[in-house]
C-alpha cells in the first residue's frame, strides 16, 4: 500500500510540502506552535480536504501554501517554484469563508477583477467571467450588485472570481463556513461539477466531516496543539458522486473512520464551530494596532 | 457562527485601536514630539526669513543688539504675524493690562474658567434636551418624522449665525451664551441618542417583549445601556462645540469676563503686541483640550471595558 | 457581507432613473415634517400678533419676508452680494481645505508611520476652538480681504477631511487586502481598486459636515470684523441696530447656502457611489 502522504512513484506532485513548521511568536516569546512537521504531496488535479478540530493548523497551510504568511521552518514547493513564485504568477484561486466580494462593482466586473489585475483586454475580460458566471449558474445576475444577492450565491460569485484567470490550483478555506446545510450541500455539487468541468487541483478546508468525504480524493485529517497530520485518509468513493453517495455504506464507514481518527486526536468538532484560529490570529499579529 | 450580541454591529475595521499603557504613552510622546516639531519649524522659518532677532522680550536700540540676521525678509513670518514662541511665552507672565498686579496667565485662567462654566452649563442643558427629544423620536415616529428633518437641516446651517442676535436680544449677560452653548450641543446628542437608542438588535428587542416588559424597562435596561456609547462620541463632539459657542456668543456682545471679550481686546492691540493674542488662542485651545479631556475621562469610567462605539 | 436582499435592482440603471425612482419612495415620509412647517408658520404669523408680541426677537415670517425684499440687493444690509461674497469665501476655503485634506490622507495611508503622526493630530484638532484662531487670521490678511475668511474655512474643513479620507483608505475588509495580496498586486493597484472606491463613502461623509463647517468659518470670520457687505458683518450689526427682521433674512440667506450645499454634496453621493446609498437604507 503506498504511502497515502506522498505522490505515486513518477509522478511529479503539484504541491509538495516538506517539514513546515509554524510558530506564531511576539518579541521573543512563543505564542503558539500552530503547525509541526507537515509532510503532504498533492498530485495534480486531486481534490484534498484538510479537517480538524479549532487551532489544528489547518488554515495556517493553507494560508502558507498560499503565500499569505511562511512557515517558520521547512519547504513548500508548488508546481515545482516556491509558494512566494507561484503566488507572483499567480498559479492559484482562493476562495476565502467571506466571499470578499466588492460592493461598489457589479457582479460581472468584481469576476472580472484578477483579469484587470492581470493586464487582460478587455473583450477576453468580459468573455471569460461571463463564461465563469455561466459556470457557476449564475449568467442571469451579471449587473447585480454583490448586496442584492443570498451567501450561497455571493460564494458563487467567488467561485468563478477565484477561477477567473484560470488557475491550475484553487485553495479554499472553508468557503461554506457560513452557509446552511441545504445550501452547502447544494455548493457540494457544484464545487464537484466545476472541479470535474476545469481540471483544477483544489485544496480544500473544512471542519465538516461529510464535507470532505463527499469532495474528496483524500481527507487529510489533522491534530491540534501543535498542528499535525493524524493521518490521511484515501476517499475511495466512485465518481461520480452525487447525493446518492451520501447514503452509501462505504460513505458512512469513511465518515465514521474520519471522526474516529479526530476524536483519537483530542480535539472535538465542537470547537470548529467558531471561526478557525490560525487565520484570524495571524492577521492580527500581522496588522497591530492603529493608533 | 457569528454570535447574537446587544448591538447591532457595523463593519469590521481591520486594526482597531486597543487602549493600552503602551498606546497611551506612545500617544503622549507624539504630541510632545508634535509640540517640539512645530517650534522647531516655527522658528526655523524665522532664522531664514524673519526680522532680527533680538534678546527676548526687548525692544530695538543700541542696548539691544542684532543676535541674528536672517538672510531672507518674508513679510509672513517677521515678529509681527509670527511672533518668536519665547516671546509669548513671556507674554503670559506681562501684566494682563497696563498696571494690573495679575499677569496673562492668571488673567487669561480666570476667563477661560468663566467661559468654561457657560459652556458647561450649556452642556447639560444641551444633552439633557437632546436625550430628552431622542427618547421621544424614538418611541413615536409620527414626531420623529415631523421635526428631525429640521433637526438634520439645521445642522447644515451656520448655526453659530444666530449668537450674535441671541446676545444683542438679551443684552449681552450669560444667560445668552448658555442658550447658545445649549444650542449647540442638543443637535449632535439628538441624533447620536436616536441612533444609540435604536441600535439594539431586533432580536434583543423581540426577548424583551417575551419576558412581556414594558416600554419603561426596556428603556432603561436596554437602550439606555446600548446608547451610551453613541452617547459619548457626540458629547465630546459637543464639549468642543459649547465652548466654541461661549466664545462666539461673548464675542460681539461684549461679555466683559471671558475669553471671547479677551480673544477681541487682544485683537485691538494686536499692533503693539500679537504675542498677547497668540495667548488668548493658546489659552481657549487649552480650555477646549481639557474639557474634551474630561469628557474623554467620563467616557473610560462609564464605559469601563465596553467596545467604542463606531464612529458616527 | 451581509447576506442580501434578492433581486433589488434600483441600483440598476442610468443614473437619471435612480434618481427619481428614489424621490417617488420618500415623498409619502415627509409629510408630517411638512406639517410641521406650515403649522409653525401659522403659528409664528398669526399667533405672535394674536399675542401682540414685539418683533423683539422673533418677528413674524411676513416681516422677514418684506425685509429680504426691501434690502435684496441695495441699501446698507444688501442680502445677495454679501450672501455671494460670504459664499465665495466659503467656498474658496471649502475647495483648498479638501484638497489639503484629500493629499494628507492619501500620505497617510500609503505611510503607516506617517499616519500614526497625523490621523492622532486630525483627530485630536477637534478638540481645539480652531475658530479662535479668526481674530488672527483677519490681521494676517487685513479685514478686508476675504482670504482671512477662506483661510478660516480651509483649516475647519481640513482636519474632518483628513479624519474621515485616512480612514476610509485605511479600513478595508481585511479580507479584502489578502485577496489583492493572492493576485499579487502592487499596492498601487491596491489603491486604486480597492482602498479609493471604499473610501469614497467616508469622502462624502466629510463633505457633508465640511460644507457646513466652511459656512461656518466664513461667517464667524466675519463676525470678527471685515467689509460691512458679507453676511456675517450684516448679521453683527443689524442685530446691534436691533432690527432683528433683518438679522433673521440674513440668518435665513446663511441657512439656504447651507441647505444648498448640503443638498449639492448628496445628490453627488447619489450619482457617484449608489451602491453606498442602498447600503445605508435610504436609495
């Protein structure tokens, strides 16, 4: 049996991680060690859920996979560049738990957004968010106004922003954080429909578990206090998945493995019902106060 | 999820300030390095293109020798229009007028405390209305609709053009300054009060009603509490304004024992001395200072662990 | 981001159409405030003589009235040119105040350092009777010229200026900043797409209170001395002749500028930045 962490042999991963260490300090003390010793390959178009309970980490990687914050000690290499080189050429989409989305532009151009940014004309601006709004279902509210719309709607909007420029990898840190459960499961779907449609590589946050069996190759399910990798899990559920998957039995012995694995790791899945620590922690240290 | 809290919340600001010792004292060092910054410009215009400059407090002649000769002559900064801070600086310490046995400073204290008990007075009036009228338009909306448009518009009138008429009318005695430290005070806490006592958050409200409580209790248990921060930010908006409007109203009318009559005597003689003038503006700024500073204080301890309101 | 309403499209549309879609909605809300003016207008016309009251301080509207008409444009307290030459120092003061005010909050946000100097400053200046300085002012320039006046207006309108545009630039959704900083962008872009359309609501929230603070200037600046032929001198000493009738049309002129600029600087907010409006509840 391979090892579940790494790529199959040959194969060169998109995303490696190697050692990453993330300590948050102020001055010379150590506020808390968030990560310790991740190791994880991510293979191309993969679907990757990480899950864990409060202050397991799990938004710090992928803020640092992102290139929003670095890791203390240890590598990440992205489709074969640094993080900090893939974010300058901009390899990838992100989609926040706040949809982020401006009030001042239109639904179509806050799509268009990334593609100002990235210097394309503007008749390959329109084209492609029209073509991403299509994709999210959402070609009828191109002149709306971000306000007008629900939140499962304005993550849509996200969706297809983040998607936009085309990029080969997506980092989503629970974008349905804020959603309800119909609502969520329905993004479910079309989070899957889309990553089937573009190929993406996704790495994906969440403290639900069904969540991430239902999206994912691997669940990558973690510990806290520090952050570790408890293990990894291979989601062997055929695809394509659709709510009929949800009622399998394999679907409930995976659920169930994830949550034994979780619940072995200290942690309850109670305490991710508040807004993950690592992101907001960071920020604030990062920012300080204005006087 | 987001928690329910009393209030209904605005938007995230990224970096809200935390009061703290180290806040503090950073901020008392940033005014002190204010002060020195502006002297050292101050003067540092007027070696470059000021008049002479001389021993301090004296006036031109053999005994008093040239000590420096700026190599510029700007009209805006000789002695006259920007006088040498040393030389106010002294200027407090001159007899108030010729022959007076009190100095500037004493003098100018005793004004600044008689305008400062006009405003003062002015000041509760003020608010007490503005609570007052706030828990009316709150409670009947009819009311509210009919007079705070008026409310609203007045703020965009040049309400400081009524002083002068208000101290001629009534004779130039302090109950006309107080009515217009009132004046100006009750719009800025009126509208603070009714959005501070509107801000709860609908659901709080929707409790109160199943515990079946009255109008009354709900007033003073829940709006009054959730209003005082707006509360706060329009007093210190108004601890300023009142004072403003003693000075105004003192001015023309002629109220003989405050800074406003000081500000306008300084201003005749300013010929024969500007630095007194400049004593008289130092003086109402200090008196604006620290009544706001006071308001400020009243706010911590009211307020003592509670969230700034945001910013209205 | 609240979770909005569905399918409101009055944000929709050229700009002509917004607007009187939004008049229509509101006109229904004003009549008790309508009521309100006709009543007090009655009541000051009619109950005033009914009481034989002097027209010591409150003269009936219908005196007012015949004292505008008498000194429209002619005699000693002639209403239009002062209320233009007032309106000129104000705006003079309104225009360099904002701009001043627009520069330093655009170093202040893109320098932290330099902010932490100066937004404590265009805070902290509210405290201070800047109007104090107007006796100052007068003699820098002489009485005569209504630059003193400007000067006054331009440094009231600074400091809010500076307070609100520096916080505007500076308070983005910090989701916002990381979103930019994933697209790799430079902090001009930043600035462009993201702080400036967020600042503009504080923009015109500053402009709301600088239109009635370079009013304010101006005329207290006067009340201080200058020509007798601007509204602030009238309004001194019409009420030192105790002819209160034209003291209240001067106060009456003063008050419509202000209306004015106010109702100028909202219909820019309207046209401008329409999504801020339905934000606030009132589009």
């Amino acid at each position: 049996m391979t090892d579940p962490h790494s790529a199959p042999s040959g194969a060169v991963p998109v995303v490696r991680i190697s050692g990453v260490d993330k300590t948050f300090t102020r001055g010379d003390s150590i506020l808390t060690k968030a990560l310790e010793a991740i190791d994880l390959d991510v293979n191309l178009g993969e679907f990757i859920s990480f899950i864990g309970p409060s202050g397991c980490g799990k938004s710090t990687l992928l803020r640092i996979v992102g290139d929003l914050t670095s890791p203390t000690s240890g590598t990440v290499t992205v489709n074969g560049k640094t993080a900090e080189r893939a974010r300058r050429d901009r390899d990838y989409g992100m989609v926040f738990q706040a949809p982020v989305l401006f009030d001042w532009r239109t639904v179509e151009d806050n799509v268009k957004l990334p593609l100002e940014i990235l210097g394309q004309d503007a008749a390959t601006r329109t084209k492609r968010a029209r073509e991403m709004l299509e994709l999210v279902e959402l070609g009828d509210f191109l002149k709306h106004h971000p306000y007008q719309l629900s939140g499962g709607m304005q993550q849509r909007v996200a969706i297809a922003r983040a998607l936009a420029f085309q990029p080969s990898i997506l980092l989503m840190d629970e974008p349905f954080g804020a959603l309800d459960e119909m609502t969520r499961e329905r993004m479910n779907g079309e989070v899957l429909r889309i990553w089937q449609q573009t190929g993406t590589t996704i790495l994906f946050v969440t403290h639900s578990i069904p969540e991430a069996v239902f999206l994912s190759s691997r669940v990558v399910v973690m510990s806290a206090r520090p952050g570790r990798i408890a293990k990894v899990i291979d989601i062997d559920l055929p695809r394509p998945r659709n709510e009929d998957s949800r009622e399998t039995r394999r679907y409930f012995e995976l659920v169930t493995e994830v949550r034994e694995v979780l619940r072995a790791g200290g942690g309850s899945l109670d305490d991710a019902a508040t807004v993950d620590a690592g992101g907001s922690l960071e920020r604030a240290l990062a920012e300080g106060p204005i006087g | 999820m987001a928690t329910v809290t009393a209030t209904r919340g605005g938007r995230a600001a990224s970096g809200v300030a935390r009061p703290n010792a180290s806040g503090r004292g950073r901020r008392t060092v940033l005014w002190v390095l204010l002060a020195v910054g502006i002297v050292a410009v101050w003067e540092g215009l007027k070696a470059v293109g000021g008049t002479p400059w001389r021993t301090p407090g004296s006036l031109p002649g053999p005994n008093n020798p040239v000590l420096w000769n700026p190599p510029f002559r700007w009209p805006l900064v000789n002695d006259l229009n920007l006088p040498h801070v040393w030389n106010i600086w002294l200027a407090f310490l001159d007899p108030w007028q010729r022959g007076a046995d009190r100095n500037v400073a004493q003098f100018l204290f005793d004004a600044a405390l008689f305008t400062w008990r006009e405003a003062a007075l002015g000041f509760v009036c003020g608010a007490g209305i503005g609570l007052i009228l706030a828990t009316i338009f709150v409670h009947s909306r009819w009311l509210e609709r009919a007079f705070v448009p008026y409310v609203v518009a007045s703020q965009t009138v040049p309400i400081l053009a009524i002083g002068p008429m208000i101290t001629y009318a009534f004779g130039g005695n302090v109950a006309s300054v107080v009515i217009i430290a009132t004046y100006l005070t009750f719009f800025p806490v009126t509208i603070a009060m009714i959005r501070g006592l509107r801000s709860l958050d609908p659901r709080a409200l929707e409790l109160t009603r199943s515990y079946a409580a009255s109008p009354w209790d709900v007033y003073r248990k829940l709006r009054l509490p959730a209003s005082l921060p707006y509360l706060f930010t329009a007093l210190k908006i108004a601890a300023t304004a009142s004072i403003v409007g003693a000075i105004i109203g003192e001015g023309p009318g002629g109220i003989p024992n405050g800074l406003g009559r000081v500000l306008d005597t300084y201003n005749q003689y300013y010929i024969t001395g500007p630095e007194k003038l400049w004593a008289a503006i130092i003086a109402c700024g200090l008196l604006g200072v620290t009544f706001f500073l006071l308001v400020r204080l009243a706010e911590v301890l009211v307020l003592r662990g509670r969230p700034a309101a945001a910013d209205g | 981001m609240s979770a909005g309403l569905m399918g409101r499209p009055t944000a929709n549309g050229p700009a002509i159409v917004r607007l009187a879609r939004a008049g229509r909605r509101s006109i229904g809300e004003y009549v008790p405030a309508l009521v309100v003016l006709v009543g007090g207008f009655l009541l000051l016309e009619y109950g005033l003589a009914a009481v034989h009251i002097e027209s010591f301080l409150l003269p009936r509207p219908t005196a007012v009235a015949a004292a505008i008409a008498d000194n429209w444009s002619t005699g000693r307290f002639a209403l239009v040119p002062s209320a233009l030459a007032t309106l000129e120092e104000a705006v003079i003061g309104l225009v360099v105040g904002t701009i001043a005010g627009v520069t330093v909050a655009f170093a202040s946000a893109r320098w932290g350092t330099a902010r932490g100097f100066l937004l404590p400053i265009a805070i902290g200046a509210n405290a201070i009777p800047i109007i104090a300085f107007a006796p100052l002012f007068n003699n820098w320039f002489g009485l005569l010229n209504p630059l003193a006046k400007a000067l006054m207006a331009a440094v009231l309108v600074f400091f809010p200026v500076v307070a609100n545009v520096t916080r505007g630039l500076v308070q983005v959704e910090p989701g916002a900043l990381e979103l930019m900083r994933s697209y790799a962008a430079s902090e001009w872009t930043i600035l462009r797409k993201v702080r400036i359309p967020n600042a503009l609501p504080y923009f015109f929230t500053a402009m709301k209170i600088a239109t009635t603070l370079s009013l304010i200037g101006a005329i207290v600046g006067e009340y201080f001395g200058g020509s007798s032929s601007v509204l602030g001198r009238i309004i001194v000493q019409s009420a030192s002749a105790l002819k209160f009738d034209v003291t209240w049309a001067a106060i009456l002129f003063g008050a419509a500028i202000g209306i004015v600029f106010y109702a100028i600087v909202a219909l820019a907010e309207r046209l401008v930045i329409p999504w801020a409006a339905v934000l606030r509840g009132d589009g």
